[in-house]
C-alpha cells in the first residue's frame, strides 16, 4: 500500500549503514523482508544483490505465507564487506544467489554436533549439558573444559542436567542454529541457541532460563557462565566501560572483577565507582585468548566479568546486587558473543560492534507497498510531522523512564518506602518496560509495572520500519524480550489453563495475589512484527501461546466482559492468524466479534473501551468483509464523527478504517488531523506514549492506503 502520492517500489532493497568507523569484512547481516501476496512463492528463487547488481552469496527461510499460499515474509542472511562510515544498499531479486567461498559445516553424531566456520571449529555433546567443547581456532584448542552454565540458590550450587534434546535449526550455509532443550537441577528449564557464521572466529549465545516451581517466587543468587581457558606466562585482561579508559594491565594472580551493581554504581576489584561497564572483556596470552560481548549490560543488573587465569566467568546474575525475586513461570533471556581469537586481540571497536551490531533496513516504501506489516507508514509530507513528534516524544519517555523512581523491596503492598528505592526502568527483570508513575500505594500495589501495555513493542517495531533508527530497533529488542519472558506464563502449577497467555501490569510484572490474567490487556502484534524483522521463532511462540489461551476462552460461559475484552482479543487472534495460516485463531476472533457486537451498541461512544472493541471489529472486517460488522462499523464511526476532535485516541482507529472504505476525501483531511492532536505525553509514561503511538500509525496508515487521497 503505497502512501500518498507515491507509486509502489518495484523491488526490495535495503540499506546498512556502517556507523562505527570499522571496516568489516564477511559481517553477518540478517533481515526480515515483506512480499506482496503473490509476487513470491520460492525462496530458494530470491538472491541479495550488492549496489554494483552482483549476487551474494544469500541464505533465505519462509517466515510467513500469504492465504494463497505465496511468501509473507521472509529471512535472509547474507555477509557484508564494508568500509568503514560506508552505506550500502542492496536489493532483493529474482535469481540464483553466489555460492560462498567458506559455508558453515555442520555434522551430526550421535552424541554431539560438529561445527565449522573456517577459523572456527566446535562441538555441543548430546548427554551432557554445555554449551560449547572441543572448541579450536585454527590449530589451537582453546579450551581446558566446556563452556556451561550453573544456578545459585539459597547458596546451593544447582546444574545443568543433560539436555532432553540438542537439535538442529538451521543447517546454513552462512548462519547456523543449533537449540538445546533441558533442566537445571532444580525447578528451572534452560533453552540455550547457538549461532555460527560461516568466516567468523565468534558465536553468538541466546541463554533463556524458565522458572517451573510450585512456589509463586524463588529467590535466584547468582546464574553463571564460565569460559575456561588456560593462560601462561603474564595474561593480560581489559574490560570496556562507556566513559573513560578501558580497565586493562596484566592479570593478578586473584583475578580481576568488574560488577555492574545497578544502573549508576561499578565495583571494580573492590571499590565503588559511577559509571557504566561496556559490556565487554577480554583475556589472553602470548598465544591466545577469548572475549565476551554482552549487549544491555549495565541495562540489566546486577552483572559481573570475573577474569581468573583459568578463565572468564560471566554473572549474568550478579550475587553482587543482592537476590532476583523470579516468579513462578517467568523466562529471562541474556544475549552474548563468544570471540575466539590468537596471540593479536580484537581491536576495541570490534567488540562495540558485536555489542551494537548494525541491522539492515528495508525501504519503507516496499514495506509499506507490500501490505505485510500492518500499520506500516514511509516518510511522506503527510507522515513527516507525526513521525518527527513520535521521535521527539520518544526521546522525552526514555529520559523520564531513566529517572522515575520505583520500590525494589519487593514486596506486592507497601505503605512506605522500602531501603530499596531506585530509579529507571532498568534491571535483569525490567529492562524493556516501564514502570507505572506514582503508584507506591495499597490500591494498585507497590510501584506496579506496565508490562508495555497496549503494545509498545508494536509502536517502536513500526517507528524502525518506517525510519530505520537504531534507537528504535534497540528498544523494540529490549520490549520484545522483556514481554515473551517476564511477562509471559511459561507454568503455573495452580493454574495451569493460565500458561501461554501474559500477565497484565502489576507489581513485580507478575505477582499473584491479586488475581490473574486479563483478556483487556493482551496483544500478539509487537512479538510478531519483532519475529518479522528478526527471525526470532520464541517470539511467534510466545504469540502463538497467547492465541492458543485466547481460543480456549472464546466460548466460555458466563463471563461479563468490557468491550475491550472482547476487542484485544481479536486484535492479537487475527495477528497471529495472518503469521501463522492457522484457521482457529480467525475463527475465536469471530467468535469474540459476535459476542462482542451482541454486547454494546456502536452509538455509545463515550466509554473509550468502545475502541478497542471497534478496532478489532475493524480488522476482522479487513479479512472477511463480513457485511454485519461494517455495518455495526459504520454506525460507530457516524457516532465518533460528531465527537472526533475531543474523543479518546482509542476511539479512532476504526473510525478512520470507516474512513479508508469510504474514500471520502473529507474522511482523510480529518484523520491526518487527528493524528495531530494525538496527547502523547511520553514524559508522563510509557502508556501514554504508546497509546498515541498506536493511534497514530492507524489513522495514518489508513489515510494512505491506495485509492486514498485527502
């Protein structure tokens, strides 16, 4: 759907920016791209071609499918060489992709996988739980053991059993992905992915834990990973910190240790100081040595680098910063970069950069054009100003959201401020969300937290798609993690008919005293629109568990709902529907639809919540036509136009989608108009911004449509 004024792009292309002043040679890229229905039905046809028209080497999985069957989206990786401050922009096109000079090899044994990728070689064993072993580069065995990971408890040292299953997810050529599947020693289950690049000394490791006791909170001490390696003669180590010198000299014989204690305070061998750790440390020899990226770092405290002539130890969680209140059912996921390399370290630059890895964008004309990502918009005159607040007020949410302050003594009631007081949404079990401003009080809980109500993941996937900003894309990561772990029920031993679905706002982001889930506040599109632009399947797994719960509550009897709990519903049903083909999902939203028209007359428009119910109904009609609920539309819409300049922001997405049916110029002025009025206010909170955010990607995407002109 091209936006206004503006003839569909013929092709995709995409841009890579090199920001950082590196040159690299053979980097890793991935991206998402969208297709128009029909245009696409092989992807073993697609190939990525470099600003000079010659193929690179490409590799490409079917994310999604069209109805009829035709490729949605789609992943593509393929190895950029760049100048350093370069942009490059590639496209997309028919064709057969260059064969690489160096594939990743990947071998199946019966008690492990083998793994090449040129400088490169390691093994995952089948029966014993690591990560890595047998790890050589070139010529040298870099390791004296496996590299794994380990709990603390209640001082109880608590392992990883063997895995119940190491599989393979992609085999290559470029990007391989192996996933393994087990239990810790205690009521915690480990996901652990492993990815491999063909031409690279590094993997990059995705460590998920899940809580699965019987008790409604563990207080997890510590979680561990340990790189073992054996230096001689005078190691040497350093470690990044994002203002001032690097800490770096020769390795005492205890060891150094660097702890991000919260967001402000560093203790470095012992002492306190303010500041940020990089995320980054390296260690070596006069023969060689390995480094450890970890990105949102200091964002996710408390962690540490503990370096030891034996070896590297990551503290995902630090004991440092006192015990981590998990609760039953919640996931955390921590991202690092393993860098294998000789007697020569990695310049400094090269480890920012695997911490601040640079993304390609895809034009948002194609996007947009493609019809695939709902809501989508491209700069244009009429979208510019609504973008530009979008930035400004974005930047003003994330000042506010780094200073408001919050109880972090954990309990679920308070009446007066606990030793714990913090500030920012920062925090192994925050980062990514917002915490509700002023709520320190016996109604709502002690400082209740929003679990990104009404889908902030969405807001900032659509703002990168449309502007390509990595401030953006950095916090749709963030938000998307945040929300399929912490926010997600992955167990509940007294409810199990709660798992898949994801928590409402509440102290903690998932106590359970007072009460459960909540059908008015749940969303599917952000997770989606993150698995579109990244490839990340846990995230399409996590949607698919909230649609999966949400099917088994259509037909419940007896329930008295609001109009929003049967409008997000539909909403997150027909996302997933559109991601997946899977006719169940569209059927409960219909089921929803009905219920939800039977409920509520359309003229009743002061209640906000009449929205939502009005956007799901929209959306529902954009698939099926369905000639009951345009009509219930078209009234609600009639009843919101006498209104629209005072009306609540949720109250106009499906009046803007009437709109769009009609084509009336007069219908476009006044949505363009709308959107900017929209109160975004992302100083207050991160509600209200998303809530105009939302607002304003539907009434301008809607606007725009083809056929449309104000």
């Amino acid at each position: 759907m091209p936006p206004s004024g503006h003839a569909a792009p013929r092709q995709a292309t995409f841009t890579v920016r090199e920001s950082l002043g590196l040159a690299r040679a053979h980097w890793p890229m991935t991206v998402g791209v969208p297709f128009p229905a029909g245009s696409v039905w092989d992807v073993a046809q697609l190939a990525v071609s470099d600003d000079r028209s010659l193929p690179v080497p490409t590799q490409r999985r079917i994310l999604s499918r069209w109805p009829d069957g035709s490729v949605r989206w789609a992943l593509l990786d393929w190895q950029a060489n760049l100048h350093p401050q370069e942009t490059a922009v590639y496209e997309v096109t028919d064709g057969v992709p260059a064969s690489p000079t160096q594939t990743v090899g990947v071998v199946e044994w019966s008690d492990r996988i083998d793994v090449d990728t040129g400088p490169l070689r390691f093994s995952v064993p089948k029966h014993r739980f690591a990560w890595l072993q047998r790890v050589r580069l070139k010529d040298s065995e870099m390791l004296t053991a496996p590299v794994s990971s380990v709990l603390e408890i209640g001082g109880r040292r608590i392992d990883g059993l063997p895995p119940d299953s190491v599989v393979i997810t992609d085999a290559g050529p470029l990007r391989a992905r192996i996933e393994i599947r087990g239990h810790y020693a205690a009521a915690f289950d480990y996901v652990v992915r492993i990815d491999a690049y063909a031409n690279q000394p590094f993997v990059r490791i995705l460590h998920t834990f899940e809580q699965h006791s019987d008790d409604a909170y563990t207080m997890l001490n510590r979680l561990t990973a340990t790189i073992p390696i054996a230096l001689r003669g005078q190691p040497w180590y350093r470690v990044g910190r994002e203002q001032g010198a690097q800490f770096a000299g020769r390795l005492p014989a205890d060891g150094f240790t660097v702890v991000q204690e919260d967001n402000d305070t560093l203790r470095v061998g012992g002492h306190r100081q303010s500041g940020h750790a990089a995320g980054w440390v390296d260690v070596g020899d006069e023969r060689q040595g390995v480094a450890i990226a970890a990105p949102f770092f200091w964002q996710q405290y408390p962690q540490s680098f503990e370096v030891r002539p034996t070896g590297l130890r990551y503290h995902l969680l630090a004991a440092e910063g006192g015990p981590a209140k998990v609760g039953m059912g919640v996931a955390k996921t921590h991202e690092m970069l393993l860098y294998f390399h000789g007697r020569k370290p990695p310049p400094q630059i090269t480890l920012t950069a695997l911490n601040e890895p640079e993304r390609a964008w895809v034009d948002p004309e194609w996007t947009v054009a493609s019809g695939a990502l709902r809501g989508s918009l491209a700069p244009s005159a009429e979208t510019q100003p609504f973008l530009s607040v979008l930035a400004t007020e974005y930047q003003s949410y994330r000042t506010a959201a780094a200073s408001e302050p919050w109880d972090d003594g954990g309990d679920v009631e308070c009446a007066e401020p606990s030793a714990r007081l913090r500030h920012g949404s920062f925090g192994m079990l925050n980062w990514g969300d917002w915490n509700y401003p002023g709520y320190h009080d016996h109604t709502r809980g002690c400082d209740a937290w929003g679990n990104l109500e009404y889908d902030m993941t969405q807001v900032l996937a659509l703002a990168y798609a449309a502007t390509g900003e990595r401030v953006y894309f950095d916090g749709m990561v963030a938000a998307a993690r945040h929300f399929m772990d912490v926010d997600h029920v992955y167990f509940q031993h007294h409810h199990p008919d709660w798992v898949g679905m994801n928590h409402p706002g509440k102290p903690l982001h998932f106590e359970f005293e007072r009460g459960g889930v909540d059908l008015g506040h749940t969303w599917t599109e952000g997770l989606l629109s993150y698995y579109y632009l990244t490839g990340d399947e846990r995230s399409l797994d996590a949607a698919r568990g909230i649609a999966d719960y949400l099917v088994r509550r259509a037909d419940a009897p007896g329930l008295r709902r609001s109009p929003r709990q049967w409008g997000w519903p539909q909403v997150a049903l027909l996302a997933v529907y559109e991601a997946t083909g899977d006719a169940r999902y569209r059927h409960a939203a219909a089921v929803y639809a009905r219920k939800g028209m039977e409920a509520y007359a359309p003229q009743k428009v002061t209640d906000w919540r009449l929205g939502v119910l009005a956007e799901g109904l929209a959306y529902l009609h954009s698939l099926s036509q369905d000639t009951s609920i345009e009509g219930w539309l078209v009234r609600y819409a009639a009843a919101v136009q006498g209104r629209r300049e005072a009306a609540d922001p949720r109250l106009l997405p499906a009046w803007a989608y009437v709109g769009r049916l009609s084509g009336r110029g007069q219908s476009l002025r006044d949505a363009y108009a709308a959107a900017g009025r929209l109160p975004f206010d992302g100083a207050r909170s991160g509600k209200t911004f998303t809530i105009a955010g939302r607002t304003g990607f539907a009434l301008l995407s809607a606007a725009s449509a083809p056929g449309t002109r104000p």
